[in-house]
C-alpha cells in the first residue's frame, strides 16, 4: 500500500519481527504439484513473484533479507514414495511455468539427505529468506517510503489486523468459535556456512543454509505448550534427529534456539479479507507455515482490496466463512 502511495501508519506494539515473524528458518517452500486447488495456486503465484518484490524491498530501504531461490532436496525412502515422486514430476511440467522444475535425480555427494532409494526430489521453486532480517528489511523499505512504525496508535482510516496468533482468538465466528489457535515451534541456529546450498527436507525438518553463514533446523509443531517463547527438550530431540539425519550437522557448534507461536487458522490457509460486523476493518491472518511465503501475494491481494475494493481473494481464504448466518424472515 505504501508502494501504491498510501499513507501508511503501522502499529506494531512488540516491536518489528516479534514473535514467530522474527524466527530463524525461512523456509519458502511449495506445496506439492498434485491434487491441486486454489491454495496451492496462490501460493505458487507468491513464491513466483517473491524475488522481484523482495529484491524491491531491499533496493528501497537498504535492508537485505537474505533471500534467494536456493532449491531443495528431499530424499526418497523407498519404491512407493519414488513412484509418487515420479508422478509428482509429470504434474509439475503441467502445473508449473517452465523456470521451476520438479524432478527426480540420483543424490548428490556432500551436502545431501542421505538416501534409501538412492534418489532424491529436487526442487527449483523452493527458496529461503532470514525471517528477522527479512522484517527488518520491510521495515526499513517502510520508513524510506514515509511510514511511521509505532508501538501504540489510535485506528485511523481502513485497518488491517495482522495480528498473529493472539488476533485470531479475537476473531470469532456466527457460532462464537475463535477463527484458530497457535502452533508453538521450536528451531536452531548452528555455526555452519552452506549459503549456496539448497535447502534440505528431511525426517519432517526444514534444513536451510543462510546467505549470513548460518544453517537453521526447524521446527516443531506443538499445539499445547505453557510457554510460548521458550526452548524445552523437544528442541533437544529434534537437534538429534537432524544431526543423524545429515552428518554434515553433527560437528557445527549451535549459535541459538528460538521459540515462538504461529498464527493457525482452522481452515489452515490464510484467513483475509473484512472483518464480519466492523465496516472498515480488515483481516491478514493465519499464515501458519507458509506466512512468508505466501506474503507478496497476500500483500498485494489485501491493497487491492483496501485501495480499490477489488476483491481477488480465493473463496477458501475469505473472512466471509466468518460472517454471522443471516436472521430469520
């Protein structure tokens, strides 16, 4: 919106990056090309358009957001996880533009998930930012467009809601159901320069190496947790998995373990659009997983929205599965 030449006031009461926003892993990760739907689709529209729009942050406001579309590898366990994988290749050549592939090749020596088949899934679309950097970045690009970032502010002209987990307790539906909850996640920062590696995915990890010299781990997904930024064994075991996952972890000393809480909504896609009963109040919430990754697109979905009254949201993201059943005739 601030791009567009909106004046632009943020409220952001903890500060840029709170929360899960300022994590560590970064993963921009598609979905798989197969069964497809509308969310798979926006999301491959976001992650198809985040280089421009974030290099366009970086060239704004100076900050860098570690971003690059590095790919990912994953291995292939066994005979019917390879056919799968096969399969998914020939949908992807359908259902993906050309500059991004899908394929299956044999796995590659060095910085590789070891492998039962001797294949592995190699993904070009998939890419990687430092999340904290990345807010950092925004923020910065904000302020050189004119835009005031203050703890408290009075509601001034339209408003948008981004406001995590704690947000979507706030939004309720007809039947007075919070519109989601948050999933706690635990990650790990180590000592170990693969910056111009792809990213791996392995034993439900997130492995991805950071253009600062870092590689992060993550995450778990904890929906009861009594703490929501702070490190317990379970980040212990999943340090574990990793390292006897990939051998190139094992040595590295840690650098840090992060905590934070992310924005699930019950649909599990992004929930956006008005806010059902308050005219002039908007929704951009329950990213989960695949906030950043689906950030560009839900960025310029929402100015859309709020500057023009275009609505291009998909059906199965709308706050309209919010609104209050119509009363009786």
């Amino acid at each position: 919106m601030a791009r567009r030449g909106a004046r632009v006031r943020v409220v952001d009461p903890q500060g840029v990056g709170a929360g899960a926003s300022g994590g560590v892993v970064g993963a921009l990760a598609p979905h798989v090309p197969e069964t497809w739907n509308e969310k798979k689709a926006f999301q491959l529209d976001s992650l198809l358009m985040a280089e421009d729009w974030w290099a366009a942050i970086a060239e704004i406001g100076g900050g860098d957001p570690g971003y690059a579309r590095s790919g990912r590898l994953q291995p292939i366990p066994d005979a019917a996880a390879l056919a799968r994988a096969e399969g998914r290749a020939q949908h992807a050549m359908t259902l993906w533009p050309d500059r991004v592939t899908w394929r299956v090749i044999p796995a590659p020596q060095g910085w590789a998930p070891p492998s039962p088949t001797g294949r592995v899934i190699h993904d070009t679309l998939s890419a990687r930012l430092h999340p904290a950097r990345a807010c950092a970045a925004l923020a910065a690009a904000l302020r050189a467009l004119g835009t005031e970032i203050v703890p408290e502010g009075a509601d001034a002209g339209p408003v948008l809601h981004a406001t995590g987990w704690r947000g979507l307790a706030e939004i309720g539906d007809a039947k007075d159901r919070p519109a989601g909850t948050g999933v706690k996640g635990q990650a790990a920062l180590l000592a170990l320069d693969r910056r111009d590696a792809p990213q791996l995915y392995v034993d439900g990890l997130h492995i991805v190496p950071h253009a600062d010299g870092t590689t992060a781990i993550g995450s778990t997904s904890e929906r009861a947790f009594d703490a929501p930024d702070t490190t317990d064994a379970q980040l212990d075991e999943l340090l574990v998995r990793a390292r006897a996952a990939v051998p190139d972890l094992a040595e590295p000393p840690l650098l840090a373990r992060w905590a934070g809480v992310r924005p699930r909504a019950r649909s599990r896609a992004p929930l956006l659009g008005p806010w059902p009963g308050r005219p002039g109040h908007f929704i951009a919430n329950g990213g989960f997983k695949i906030g950043f990754g689906m950030a560009p697109k839900v960025a310029e979905t929402m100015a859309a929205l709020i500057l023009d009254g275009r609505d291009a949201i998909p059906e199965a993201f709308s706050t309209a599965t919010l609104a209050p059943a119509p009363a009786p005739d």
